[in-house]
C-alpha cells in the first residue's frame, strides 16, 4: 500500500512538472502555467471518471461507438 501511495506521488508530481512546463512554454506566465497545471488534473479525473462509466454502461465498448450508435441496439461484448 505504501508503494503504490508512493508511485502516485510520483506520478502526480511527474504530471504537475510537465503540465506547468508545457504551459509556461506556451505562454510564458509563471501565474497562468501555474493555474493551468493545477486545473487540467482536475479536469482530466473528472473525464476519467465518465469515460470509465461510458467503458463500463457499454459492455466495452469506447465512449466514440456509444456517441455514434444506439447502443441499446449494439450487443454488449463479454467482460474480460
């Protein structure tokens, strides 16, 4: 448990890091990269989390074939 606490400290660190880079590259503001590595994680936990229910409600199917058909009519894929 420890080490898996660990990693994603590490990991988040690795993704604070690059988002902050990335984003004062792009714009050259401590203020705004800063702002901009702080959200964007908080963003993507919350697309995480719909794409994993979209994933799950489809039987395994990616969330762009749930948009583009009824899946009601789509046969549901074996678990696995």
């Amino acid at each position: 448990m420890t080490r898996d606490l660990t990693k994603t400290a590490s990991f988040l660190s690795l993704h604070l890091m690059v988002g902050f880079g990335v984003a004062y590259a792009f714009t050259g503001s401590l203020a705004l990269a800063g702002g901009i590595a702080l959200v964007e994680p908080l963003v993507n936990a919350v697309v995480f989390f719909f794409h994993e229910r979209a994933w799950k409600e489809g039987g395994g199917l990616p969330l762009a074939a749930l948009l583009a058909h009824d899946h009601t009519a789509t046969p549901r894929l074996a678990a696995g």
